[in-house]
C-alpha cells in the first residue's frame, strides 16, 4: 500500500456523544422524542441530513421541515461539538508511526467539509495530513466513490495501491466500490459482522493494528 484513508467519526474521532447531545436538543426544541446515545450508532454515518432524517419520526420527515432542523442543527453543533469529542485511545501513537513511513495519509468524511476540518484542526492538530475531505458538492456522499476516487487521483495513485479504513458498511462500500483495500476498525460504531459483510478484506481490533495492516497488506 502506498497510502492511507482513513473514515473520521467512529475511526480516528470518537464523536458520538456531541453528536447525539446536538441531535436531541433539536428534536426536544421541535417538540419531538430525543433517542438514547446507543441509538446514534446507526444514526450517524451517512450525513447530517440522513442523521436528522431518520432522527424524527417517521410521519414528520418532510423534506422542508427537515432542511430546516439539518439548519438548527449545524448552527447549535458548530457550538458544541468539541465538549465530547476525542480522538480514540491508540489513535495518536498510531499516528505518530504511521507518519514515519512518509506515505500520504488522508481523510476523506461524511460530515460537512467545513466541520471535518474544523474537527481535524483542532483534535487532530499537528499531523500532516495529505488530503482532508468532508462532504462538498460535487461529490455524491460515501459509499459512492467519487469523492474517494478523486483523492486517489490527487495523490498520483492507483485505487489499489491505497488503503481504506473505517468503521462502518458505509466505508467498506465506498472503499470496495472505488477498487480500494478495505479494512474496518472494530472500536467505532458498528459491529464487526456489518464490516466483513459489506467488504472488509481485514478487520483492525486496535489501532496498532492498522499499521500492521498498511505494512503488509498487499
């Protein structure tokens, strides 16, 4: 493998509980039922909209009611999203190596580009990252693999020459669809089941792992 991409939430960044906390407080100022936090793990992945979507229930989700909760919520999470937010145990030793190799590493997220920078800067602050990508036009959202398409052509390489790592069947999707090796991390917020059936090549049960993987997968 000559780089890495890694998925953000559920990957590198425990972001769970700020975005269940910014969700409920939404949906309890709407006058709607808030959901407990192992609810999110199913939730989240697959962009605010979706998240806000399938928060609300199922005879309020109209489309302009929902444009206008996606709205209350980027105003209050762009407040709040920081009083949680961690990067996973591991994750920054991880790093730290995997940086000595010299091989690019990149992000590449579902959640609005502005927000996945913002959450890179800051909890992640320090790491030369090659490329950070968040959700923005004109790319569909994970698992179609545009966007992570257009990262492999931005760092000059074959889609099979990078490594793909997260921890959702969103990720391995996107990863197997844009002809990349997937790898799921089993720390984050789905199970291992969901990873190895939506295309998972091998699993990662720590991030150490993920450097043995990078090392030696072929």
């Amino acid at each position: 493998m000559k780089a890495l991409i890694f998925d953000l939430d559920g990957t590198l960044l425990d972001t769970l509980k700020d975005l269940a906390v910014s969700t409920n407080h939404v949906l309890e100022n709407n006058g709607y039922p808030p959901h407990p936090l192992e609810a999110y793990n199913y939730l989240v992945g697959q962009g605010v909209r979706h998240l806000i979507e399938f928060a609300l229930p199922q005879e309020a989700r109209e489309s302009r009611r929902i444009d206008r909760l996606v709205q209350e919520f980027s105003a209050y999470y762009e407040g709040h999203w920081d009083v949680h937010t961690r990067p996973y145990d591991g994750i920054r030793e991880m790093l730290d190596r995997l940086f000595q190799t010299g091989r690019p590493i990149g992000i590449l997220s579902n959640k609005p580009h502005n927000f996945t920078v913002l959450c890179v800067d800051k909890m992640l602050a320090g790491y030369p990252f090659t490329l950070v990508m968040g959700h923005r036009e004109p790319f569909p959202r994970k698992p179609d693999p545009q966007s992570a398409l257009h990262m492999a052509r931005e760092l000059n390489l074959a889609p099979r020459e990078i490594m793909f790592c997260g921890d959702t069947s969103i990720d391995m999707q996107t990863a197997t669809r844009a002809g990349m090796y997937a790898v799921g991390v089993t720390w984050g917020f789905r199970p291992r089941g969901e990873l190895l059936e939506n295309g998972a090549r091998q699993l990662a049960e720590s991030p150490a792992d993920v450097i043995t993987i990078f090392n030696a997968a072929e």
